[in-house]
C-alpha cells in the first residue's frame, strides 16, 4: 500500500512538473514576443507615447518639486501637448511660445502630432518656464490674498515691460536660456523682498 501511494505521488508530481515547466514556456516565448516586437529607443531619444504626469503642467508643482525630481521629469520628457496648454494659459500664440524659447514650433507641432514628449533640451526650457511662473505664484500665496490672480497671466505681461534692472530690456529676451532664467528669477525673488529693480 505504501509503495501504491508513493508511485502515485510520483506520477502525480511528474504531471505538475510538465505543466510548470509548460506554463513557463509559454511565459518565456510571450515575453519573447513582447521585446521583439518593441522598437529600440536609443537613450537620447524620448519615449514615444510617454504620458508624463499633469504635474509637469503646475507651475506651482514645478516650483515646489525638489531638483532632483525636476531633472527626473526633464530628462523623461515633458509631453509635447504641454506646450500649447502652457502658450494658452499665458494668452500668448504657440508661435510666440516657441519662438521666445527658441524651439522650432514645426518640429513641436510634429512630436504633438507623433504623440512624443520633448527632447530633454526642449523639456529643460519648458521647465525653466513654468517654474518661473510657480515662482510669481509662490511669491503672491506668501505675501497674502492670492484671490482670482493667474500668476502665467500676469508673467506674460511682466516679460513684455522693459526693467531698469536690465538695462531697459524686457526678460522675455531672456528666457531661451537657463542663464537668463535663473536672472529672472532672482528679480522675481528681488521682487518680493521689496527690493525691485
């Protein structure tokens, strides 16, 4: 009787085993399937398709997200859409947009159209942007009543007037560069400690 159970043990164990190693297989050739049929992205290019969260969309998210975050979020990609939602918040044309931070609106257009996200030198002056405008949201939450202010408003019509700071230039001539972005934003922090140029 010991031996019956034993040998019907062992043929029982033989069946789950063949199946296992079955199931397997059939896991291993799907995963197979999978990566063959997954183009190769070099690493400079963006992931096509890459939905980047709407939190790259917040100026005020951006200003308050840690560096590293930022650079996280740059590197991946911001999506391309993001671009017009951005020019129309700050009531400027997305050829304005463009052109003021020297991106090619054709080739925009064309990563909206393909669904791809901005290559991290287009993704970095986007950023730089709209933390700009999470700076001037920041600085009004501070200093008390925000009320019905639209801080990207408000910084579109703050790039367009000439500062004695600069010179009598306006900080839109500025803000293709981190260079230039990074002096804006000290304005703006100059700004809020009463000491505006």
């Amino acid at each position: 009787m010991q031996t019956d159970l034993t040998a019907a043990e062992t043929k029982q164990a033989k069946a789950k085993s063949k199946t296992a190693i079955a199931k397997k297989t059939i896991a291993e050739k799907t995963a197979t399937t999978k990566r063959t049929r997954t183009p190769a992205r070099s690493a400079e290019a963006p992931a096509r398709g890459l939905r980047v969260s709407k939190a790259a969309e917040d100026p005020h998210a951006i200003y308050l997200m840690e560096p590293t975050a930022r650079i996280r979020l740059i590197k991946r990609g911001v999506r391309a859409a993001a671009v017009s939602s951005l020019a129309k918040r700050m009531e400027w044309t997305k050829e304005r947009f463009t052109q003021s931070l020297g991106l090619s609106i054709a080739t925009i257009d064309r990563r909206v159209r393909d669904q791809e996200n901005l290559t991290t030198q287009e993704s970095e002056k986007y950023i730089g942007l709209i933390k700009l405008i999470g700076q001037v949201q920041a600085v009004v939450e501070q200093s008390g009543d925000p009320g019905n202010f639209d801080a990207a408003q408000w910084f579109a019509q703050w790039l367009d007037k000439p500062l004695p700071a600069l010179g009598g230039s306006r900080p839109v001539e500025y803000i293709d560069t981190s260079e230039g972005r990074e002096m804006l934003s000290r304005l703006i922090a100059m700004a809020q400690s009463g000491a505006y140029a």
